[in-house]
C-alpha cells in the first residue's frame, strides 16, 4: 500500500505537542505507527459500512471503529 503521510506533517504535530526539536527517525517512527493505525481504523470503517448496506464510508463508520470494545 502507498503511504500517504509526509514526514513534514510528523513533524509538525510532535512539535504541536511540545518538542523543541524531533529526529528523522523519530518522524519515521511515528509516520509509520500513524500509518498502521489509520489502515485499521479504514478496514474497520469499511466493515461497518458493508455490515449496514453500504459501500459508501461515512464519518459514522470511522467514529465507531475508533472507539474501544
């Protein structure tokens, strides 16, 4: 699968957060933990769609499958 988050962005929210400074293994690091979870949050979302009839994903599907069992 192609990855879609730019490192810049990784960045970009650790500093948000209150790093002064963030190394380039840290943005990869955390550019490819976003990536896993994004990709789970999607397969599930698409369960949720398919399971009411659907094969549109709507932001209800992605709210339910963040939310813990």
């Amino acid at each position: 699968m192609t990855r879609l988050l730019p490192l810049a962005a990784m960045e970009k929210i650790l500093k948000q957060c209150g790093a002064e400074r963030v190394s380039d293994k840290a943005k990869v690091a955390m550019k490819n933990i976003m990536e896993e979870i994004a990709d789970d949050i999607a397969a599930r979302a698409i369960q949720f769609a398919k399971h009411a009839g659907r094969t549109t994903v709507k932001d209800r599907d992605i709210k339910l499958a963040t939310k813990e069992n």
